[in-house]
C-alpha cells in the first residue's frame, strides 16, 4: 500500500461519498465537560509558553547578559532541533499502546520534566563565556524536548476524543478559550508579579524576579495537564484504527514520506509557518517595541492583555466564522484584517495609547485564526486516512507543531539580529531613528510576511461538503487508493 503514489489532481477526480444507504452518523460526545477538560491542556501549554516567548530573549539579553549572537545561535540551535524533534515525537506517540490510550500518558508523565526545564532556563548561572552559552542552551533544549511530548500529545488528542470536523472545530475552539482565558490571567499578573518577586525598588524585573516567577508558574502548570488527561478519555483510538493491523505502525523515516503525500496538511503547515513567522516574531519583539517606542515597561500588561482579550473575544466567534464562511474563507479574513492592524501600528505610531490599544485589540481577534489551523489538521487526517489509508494522528499534529516551531527559530535567531541591526542599545534611551527601527521591524515586516502567509490557502481544496463526503467514504470502508 505504501507503493501506492497518487496525484492530487487525480484525487480530486475521483468519485467521493457516492455509497447507497451511508450509515447513521454516531453522535460526537463533545459536550462542555470535555471541552473544559480539553481547553485544560491549552492552559498548561499556554503557562510553559507564555515565560518563553513573552520574555526569554529579554532575559538572556538584559539580565543574563549573553550578546545578540549568542542568542541568535541559543535560538536558533535550540528550535531548529524542536522541530526536528516534533515528528519524532509524533511518531512515537502513534506507536504507543497502554491502557490509558496512545497519547494521555504523556500529559501524566511529561509535564513534570517540562516544570523542571522551564526553571532551569530562567535561571542566571554564575557562569561566564562560552560556558554560560553551552548551560543556556541546554537547559533550553530541555525544556523544548519536554514541551514537545507535552504538546504533541494534547494536539493529537483531539483527533481521538472526536471524529466529526464541526466536533474537532468545537474542541479547536475551546482550546483557543483556554489560551486566552490563561493568557489575559498571564499578562494581568505576570509584569506586576515579576516586579513584586525582584528586589525592592527595581524598575524592572531582575534575575531573583524571573526565577522565582518561573517556579511559582512551572509548579501550578502541572495542574491543568493532569486534569486534561484525566478528563479526556480517547474513545474514538480503537474505533479509528480497526482493521488497520500493523500497517500504521511505521518507523520515523517512514512515518515522514507517508505523510508529506498529504499535500493538503503540507498546504496548512505551509501557511502556519508564515503565518507564525508573522504574528509569533512580533509577539516575541513586542516587550521591545512597548518598553523604548511606548516608553514603560508597564504597559506591557495592557498590551498584552487587551490583545489577550481581544483573542478570547475572537475564540468565541470561531464557530460562527467557520460556518458562515467556511474554515478556510475565515482564515483569509481574519489574516487581512490583522495584517492591516500591523500596517495602521507602523503608521500611527504617535496615534498615542488608547488607539494602539483598540488596534492591538483587533489583532488580537485576529489571532484566534490559530484555532482554525488546527481544525484544518483535523480535515486533512481525514484526507490522509482517505487517501493513503493510514492514520497517523500524532506525526499530523507534529507537522503542525513543525511548522510553528521552525518559524519560531527563523523569529528567534533573526528577530534579535534585526534589533541590533537598527541599532538597538540595551538599557539605554534609544534614538528616533531606532525607534523607527523598532517599530519597522515590529510592524511592516509583519505585515508583509502576513500577506504572504496566505498564498498556501489557495491552494487548500478541502471544502465542508468534501470533508463529509470523505467521512462518509471511510465509514464505509472505501479509499481513494481502491475506489
């Protein structure tokens, strides 16, 4: 079956859901328990996350005290291997078999590690040279491998714990509830919190600030993991995976030629990549932007949380967007809206804080667009299952995770770089034309990669009434390969 290479022009030939007397559809038992049990996960991502993204190249520059190259190769090392580390996880995690399912042990097991890592990272080391280089950059790549069995685990759950996309779209949604909820929670507390934790009479946080709050957070993080796993039953593992045999359980390198003939997963992992490029990168240079172009190092928390806000404003619209415009019509418009968001912010910035504030807002709606991606990996296992008879829920979602992370390390590596380029100075009043520079580098270098982050959508065929045809092919058992 894995000689078996079909084009997708001659897939889309084929015909789709034409069996006399399909089967009744079962009912998806998605219902508030699990979705609150499921939007938990997002939670205890969201709080590993949040330390990582909004504040470690902060740290390493301004209170670890590492040079803009050693942070650029720190990142860059660190989550080129994420990613490559992401589909081997994926993989794994398809292989496994206990009697708690394929992917629930992992959010029992790994998130203590994960709590482990996450101090050790935010921890200043009385070290000096390339030695404080090497112990950074290690404590970092553990706490990257231990977030990618956590968060491997969680995206592939989903899959299992429902089989209709409107269900998958429903848990999607929740999880984008849990990540704004915690994260309006994160940028209320995290600033003041991290001042309160410093020393007294600090302006900003210190290194006794940072550490402390990583422990106070890696501690309570473990929480929402367990409660995820135990509420979040995969019923649906068995069910999927009959009559499959061993044929799924393929090795790594396997597992990755099998599912880059998805090439509607790889057009989703394609925008994704762009599209983190855009909103992640600025999100990890936004502290910069808010502290020298805005002026105070507090008005990080009201950034954050207004765009925090504006996402779980956006979260609960999902639904709603999604079937009135379908996944992917939604997505287009929720990226054009937030990439003139980007514009109107390099434009304006003088426009004073009340209006960046409202357009910060809007952008945050806009990124509740995350959600949809993950309801199109749902779509494209089904095409995959449909097309080349295999279900690989954990290597899907690892592709996904893929893509996030290796933009991740482009932003990392080349966000710091672009800093240093326009002339940034650490701790000092920077000049007009290196706020400018901020701002450019913020604003209009998002907005551009924004627009080209919606070239793959175009590209992207999988329509609501395909995605039910083929449900219904593969509840009767039949193909693309044998129709």
């Amino acid at each position: 079956m894995s000689d078996i290479v079909l084009n997708p022009s001659d897939v889309d030939a084929m015909p789709i859901g034409k069996i006399e007397n399909p089967p009744r559809r079962r009912k998806m038992e998605t219902g508030p328990k699990v979705a609150v049990g499921y939007a938990f996960g997002e939670i205890g991502c969201q709080m590993s996350w949040y330390m990582v993204n909004n504040f470690l190249t902060l740290f390493y520059r301004d209170i670890v005290g590492l040079a803009a190259t050693a942070i650029s190769l720190i990142m860059l090392i660190a989550r080129v291997w994420d990613a490559i580390n992401d589909p081997m996880m994926g993989s794994i995690a398809d292989r496994t078999n206990t009697r708690w399912g394929r992917f629930r042990p992992y959010l029992y097991f790994a998130p203590p590690f994960l709590a482990i890592f996450n101090i050790l990272t935010f921890t200043v080391w009385p070290l000096e040279g390339a030695t404080k280089i090497i112990v950074c950059l290690l404590c970092y790549l553990g706490t990257g491998m231990a977030y990618t069995a956590c968060s491997i685990a969680y995206q592939a759950l989903q899959n299992v714990i429902a089989i209709d996309s409107r269900s998958r779209m429903f848990l999607a949604t929740s999880r984008n509830v849990g990540a704004s909820v915690i994260g309006i929670g994160l940028s209320v507390v995290a600033t003041p919190l991290l001042l309160k934790l410093s020393h007294p009479g600090v302006e900003a946080a210190d290194a006794q600030g940072y550490f402390r709050f990583a422990v106070l957070i890696s501690v309570v993080m473990i929480i929402p993991f367990w409660l995820c796993a135990i509420i979040c039953k995969e019923k649906y593992t068995n069910v999927l995976h009959a009559n499959k045999g061993n044929k799924e359980k393929l090795g790594f390198v396997t597992s990755m030629k099998e599912i880059v003939k998805n090439d509607q997963l790889l057009m989703v992992v394609l925008a994704t990549i762009l599209g983190t490029i855009c909103v992640a990168g600025r999100m990890g240079l936004l502290s910069f932007y808010i502290i020298y172009v805005v002026g105070d190092f507090r008005h990080i928390a009201t950034f954050f949380t207004v765009m925090t806000v504006g996402q779980l404003v956006g979260s609960f619209l999902l639904p709603w967007g999604t079937e009135k415009f379908t996944k992917k019509g939604y997505l287009i418009i929720l990226q054009m809206l937030m990439n003139i968001g980007f514009l109107a912010m390099f434009l304006l910035p003088n426009a004073g804080i009340p209006a960046l504030l409202a357009i910060s807002a809007v952008c945050g709606l806009c990124n509740s667009a995350q959600g949809i991606s993950y309801g199109l990996v749902g779509d494209s296992l089904e095409y995959g299952d449909w097309k080349l008879g295999r279900r690989q829920e954990g290597v899907a979602a690892s592709m996904l995770s893929f893509g996030v992370k290796i933009a991740t390390a482009l932003c990392g590596s080349v966000g710091i770089l672009l800093l240093d380029a326009v002339g940034y100075v650490p701790n000092a009043i920077q000049t007009a034309a290196v706020k400018q520079g901020i701002n450019a580098v913020v604003n209009l270098l998002p907005f551009v990669l924004g627009l080209i982050s919606l070239i793959p959508m175009f590209f992207y065929k999988l329509t609501p009434n395909k995605v039910e045809e083929i449900r219904t092919d593969l509840e009767n058992g039949r193909h693309a390969y044998n129709a």
